[in-house]
C-alpha cells in the first residue's frame, strides 16, 4: 500500500471513528433531555394538579423521543467501537509511530491531516 493510500485509510477510520463518537453523545443527550422532560411532566402533574389527559400525553410524547435516541445510542455506540477497532488495527500496521493512549486524540491528528 502507498503512502498516501495508507493516510487516506487512516484519515477515513479517524473521521469514521470520530462521526460514531459524536453521534453517541448526541444520542445520549437527547435520551437524557426526554428522560428529564418526562420526570419534570410527572413531578408537575402531581404538584401542580395537571389534567390527567395533559400529563399522559406529554408523557408518551417524551416516550416517544426517549426510545428511538437509545436505540440510535446503542447503534452509535456499537460503531465507535468498530470504528476504533479498524482505527487501532490500521495504525499497528500503517503507521505505529501515530499510536498513542488516547484514541480521540489519534482520530483528531489523523483525520486533519493534509
């Protein structure tokens, strides 16, 4: 393999790594949010004396939102670590002097790399 095809390699797996990676954490804020919309609808149907039909929908709306990011979390979270597998696997191969501890920090150098 060429060096330049091995960077182009390296370069996908750390943008790869780094696109799962984010869309992790924007799953599991978003599950997060709804977890806390949905105990402040609860919370505040029993103080604030809601009616019934009001704090089941807004119950079911934030359901509704809650499920589908941790499913998509799960996913996320499932192709980051396939992703930095394939980042780690290339750099042993391709360049082992880019190794380091951190693989955030090797998907950031590699993925801006010219």
């Amino acid at each position: 393999m060429s060096i330049n095809n091995a960077e182009a390699a390296l370069g996908e797996a750390a943008r790869a790594y780094l696109k799962a990676r984010r869309w992790l954490w924007i799953g599991m804020a978003a599950a997060l949010l709804a977890g806390a919309a949905w105990f402040a609808v609860t919370i505040g149907g029993l103080f604030a004396q809601l009616a019934p039909g009001t704090i089941q929908f807004w119950q079911q709306a934030c359901f509704c939102v809650a499920l589908p990011a941790l499913i998509a979390t799960s996913s996320a979270g499932g192709s980051r670590q396939t992703a930095e597998a394939w980042l780690r696997s290339l750099q042993h191969r391709l360049a082992p002097d880019s190794y380091s501890s951190s693989t955030l920090a090797d998907a950031r150098k590699l993925a801006h790399r010219p």
